[in-house]
C-alpha cells in the first residue's frame, strides 16, 4: 500500500510481491481506496448545523454586528 501511495505503477508492485496477475495487486488498490473513504466517513462532522444557533435570533445582537 505504501508503494501504491508513493506512486509506483501496479505492475512494478505485482512483480515485487511476486503476483502472477496484477489482478491480485490490484486487490491492494482497492483496500487502500476503501481505507481511505472510511476514514473519511469516520471523520466527517456535520458543516451546516440542523438548527440556526440561539444568537442569530438575537435582533439586537444582529443589528450591532452589521454596523462593522
């Protein structure tokens, strides 16, 4: 995966590991993409709260901070 990373074509890590087939590389290609979404999934954090924050009902507030 580390090869893969860094750029080396699959045929190169095919003959490295000793694969017949780049078939059975490419099996690592998939892992890495796979490992790689996951770990985007697990650090994903809602941007846009599901409710408007406490402090934009606020008129006052509002109106003193469009005065910058």
């Amino acid at each position: 995966m580390h090869l893969l990373q860094a750029g080396v074509n699959l045929v190169y890590i095919r003959d490295i590991l000793g694969h017949v087939s780049v078939q059975t590389t490419e099996i690592y290609a998939r892992a890495d993409s796979r490992a790689k979404r996951e770990a985007l999934e697990k650090a994903y954090i809602a941007v846009v709260p599901k409710k408007a924050p406490i402090w934009m009902s606020n008129d006052n507030l509002l109106d003193w901070l469009k005065r910058f």
